[in-house]
C-alpha cells in the first residue's frame, strides 16, 4: 500500500511530466494544424482522416520519446473525439468544440472554488507540499496564505474565460483558421505567464508563514506560576518588613 508521501510525490511527479513545455506544445498543435489545412484545400472528409492520422503519428512519436503512456493515449483520444464533433456537426468548426467547451468548464471549477472560499491552486498546492502551520491549523485559515492562493486561482479563471470566450466567438463567426490560431497563441504562453505568477504570489505567502499570520494562529506562551503568598518569599518579606519596623 502506497504510503501519503509516495503518493503525493507520485502525483507531483505526474504532474511535472503533463508539462510538455515548448516540445510538447507545439506536437499537440499538430494535429488542429494539420485539420485546418487539409479542410481548406480538399475539405472536411479528408480533413477529419488527416488529423486522425496526424493523431497517431503525435502519439507514436510520444511513445517513442518515452513519454507516458497515458499522455499519448489522452491526446489520441481527444483528436479523435474532436473529430468525431466535426463529423457529426458536418462543419469543420467542430473540432475546436471540445478544447472550447474543456476551457468553459475548467473556469468554472475555479470559479466554484473561489466562491467556496476554497481556491483550487490551494488544494493542489497544499496537497503536494504542505506548509508548515501549527498543529490542526487548515490553510484556508491563514489569511494571507489563503490571499495569494486566491489571487493565483483567480488568475487560472481569467485564462480558462479567456480561452472560451475568443475561441467561442470565432467559432460563433465559423473563422476556422483563426481558431487554430487562438488555440495556440492562447495555449502553453499563457499557461507559462498564469504558473509563474501563481508561483510567485504562493512562494512569497509561505514565505511569510513565520510573520503575523502564523504568529497569530499560534498559542500564546504560558505564563510561569506565581509563587503561593503564604510561602518562604512571603514569610521572608514579612520578616524583612518587620526588620525594618523595628529599625524605625
């Protein structure tokens, strides 16, 4: 049985890899690419087989580089699935439906989650490395903590809005081309843009973990016992009081 720091490093892991970069970027843009040339030039049928067939060029080079399998199999998948929309609608706009709709719905999860009070960048962030709070203190307590993930979610729903709302509105004018475009103009740069801003609004918040925030989440320090009045310092200054009388 997987322990909850093998699991949680496995995930890391896993979600290091979904980063392609540059690479990977530009590999998963084949496929859109290669659908809005061959519609321009011999039309949908054969644009709907080429980018099927880019699909799985895409995936044999992934397998091939050593990437995970699943990766390969997800961008399959969706290039096929996208395919198969573009078919059904009988429009070659269709293909972009599915990234579209994908885009709508993951700005609404984190607008979900901003409501709740509950921002998504925290849950994963907290999830994989734990910041250090006092015992039984949630993150969601602190407030500055609880600001900048805040600020890194609202900054992933801008992206996901933006994403849904262009390509929503080409794909309301049926620009087909200028979809593959915005696709990836609005693709890997600014989810690069989105995760260094996030990263750096969450450094600078943990950073600051041992300021006023944690300091007054923190139990205040016990204070030390009193000595009892009718002790020995009790008894002590009262023979000194009575000294002192009788000096007088």
């Amino acid at each position: 049985m997987t322990s909850p720091e093998g699991f949680r490093e496995q995930t890391r892991q896993q979600l290091l890899n979904s980063f392609g970069g540059w690479s990977g970027t530009v590999v998963a843009a084949v496929p859109p690419i290669v659908f809005v040339i061959a519609n321009a030039l011999w039309g949908l049928r054969t644009a709907i087989i080429a980018a099927v067939a880019a699909g799985l060029i895409v995936a044999s080079y992934r397998l091939i580089r050593r990437e995970p399998v699943q990766h390969a199999l997800m961008g399959l998948f969706s290039v096929a699935v996208a395919a198969g929309i573009a078919a059904y609608l009988g429009q070659a706009r269709g293909f972009f439906l599915l990234g579209i709709a994908g885009s709508i719905v993951y700005a609404a999860i984190f607008a979900v989650s901003l409501l709740a009070r509950r921002p998504l960048v925290g849950i994963l962030w907290e999830f994989l490395e734990p910041s250090p709070l006092p015992e039984a203190t949630p993150w969601y307590r602190v407030p500055g903590l609880r600001r900048a993930y805040d600020l890194a979610s609202l900054a992933a729903l801008a992206m996901f809005a933006a994403r849904g709302a262009v390509q929503l509105s080409l794909f309301r004018d049926n620009k087909t081309g200028l979809l593959a475009v915005a696709r990836l103009a609005m693709g890997y740069p600014l989810y690069v843009a989105v995760l260094a801003y996030a990263f750096w609004v969450g450094r600078r918040a943990r950073h600051r973990l041992g300021d006023a925030d944690t300091q007054q989440l923190s139990p205040p320090p016990a204070e030390p016992p009193r000595p009892a009045s009718g002790g020995a310092d009790g008894l002590a200054n009262g023979g000194l009081g009575l000294g002192q009388g009788n000096e007088e």
